[in-house]
C-alpha cells in the first residue's frame, strides 16, 4: 500500500487555526474509522493526538480536532501556540490488518 | 505510570541478525496489543509488525514479512522483535507502542526507540 499523502509543511501565527490534510483511498481513509494523528517532537517519541478519525485521548487540549470528508481526512488546531511546532502524521488502517502512515507535516509556528 | 524501555539496538553489518526487546511497566501488558513502529533517519513512520491482545494472532508490514519474527513474554511483560537478514533499508530508529486496546491500531503510549543502523 502507498503511503498517505500529506502536505509537507504547514504554518500559522500564534492564536490562528491551521488545518492539515491527510490523502488516501476508499480502501483505507475514506472505508475505516481508524484514522489516527500523531504529534512528534524532534528526538522524540511520536504522542497519539486523534484516534478514530476525531477522538481525543484523555489530556490532549480540545485546541486539536479531526474530521474526515470522504477519502480525506484532516486534523485542525487552534489556537495556535508555540509548543504546536512539531511534525504530525495521520495513519489508518489500509485492510489486510496492515497499518499505513501518511509521509508528515512539518508545523511551524511562526 | 505506563513506561516501555527499547533496548538491543546497535551497529550491523548487512545480512546480519538482531533481536530487540521492550520491557514494558505500568499496566497488564497482557491485556493489550503490542506493536513495532520504525523511522528511518529523517523520514517517517512505517508500522512493521503487531502481536494482538489476544495472545496468538500477529501481523507483518510487507516490507519485512519472513525477516521479522514479533513475540512477547506475558511473565516478563517483554516484547521482541527479531530482525534477521538485515538490509541498509531497516535502518532506522525502532519503537514498541502499545496499542489502545486488543486492535485497535492507535497507539497511545510509545518508548523512546533503539536505534538499528545496517552498514558494512
């Protein structure tokens, strides 16, 4: 399976709301509701921010939100702060009980 | 508090062997899926292998199926993976996640990682 597609940057001012996409297919996106979105620090382990497309984990800020439309889907923040600036990447399950990654955005905080 | 330690990782030469562990703490480790997610060095994350909560059932990212063996000791609340016939391409930071539940394939507690490098 190929890898979800991502934009490789994204940007936005402190307090603004930025949204990041995450591309696939009817076969793993657009067909599961196990799509997912990490955050990673540099050096760092990767931290589950959205589970089943847009489930928050217990101490995740409701600053971070997902949706999905059709074969994307997409995790907005906001309220943008300073410790946002991190990589992100969605996932979702692709059939075949394999697990796919999308390439990663790099968030700035500018 | 949930903590999973990586270890065993280190400096192989190409068609060598490994075996890395992931000595996990703070919850009933038998209760839950356990995974191995990679990095390579400034790339992103590829899922290579699971072992369900249900004891028996594991699966393998086709990049690596029939080189990587997952297996777990319930008793030493340990999980393994055994990389063999080693290529440059599995370089990369490896870590174990602990999965949500039984499958659910989000992982909600992560280690810090062992690092693989694969060079002659």
């Amino acid at each position: 399976q190929s890898a979800l597609t991502q934009p490789p940057s994204a940007s936005g001012s402190p307090g603004q709301s930025v949204t990041i996409s995450c591309t696939g297919t009817s076969s793993d996106v657009g067909g599961h509701n196990s799509v997912s979105w990490y955050q990673q620090h540099p050096g760092k382990a990767p931290k589950l921010m959205i589970y089943e497309v847009n489930k928050r984990p217990s101490g995740v800020p409701d600053r971070f939100s997902g949706s999905r439309s059709g074969n994307t889907a997409s995790l907005t923040v906001s309220g943008l702060q300073a410790e946002d600036e991190a990589d992100y990447y969605c996932s979702s399950y692709a059939g075949s009980n394999n697990l796919i990654f999308g390439g990663g955005t790099k968030l700035t905080v500018l | 508090q949930v903590q999973m330690v990586e270890s065993g990782g280190g400096v192989v030469q190409p068609g060598r062997s490994l075996r890395l562990s992931c000595a996990a703490s703070g919850f009933t480790f038998s209760y839950y899926g356990m995974h191995w997610v990679r990095q390579a060095p400034g790339r992103g994350l590829e899922w290579v292998a699971a072992f369900y909560g249900d004891g028996i059932t594991k699966e393998y990212a086709d990049s690596v199926k029939g080189r990587f063996t997952i297996s777990r000791d319930n008793s030493k609340n340990t999980l393994y993976l055994q990389v063999n016939s080693l290529r440059a391409e599995d370089t990369a930071v490896y870590y174990c996640a602990r999965d949500l539940g039984w499958w659910t394939l989000d992982f909600d507690s992560w280690g810090q990682g062992t690092l693989v490098t694969v060079s002659s």
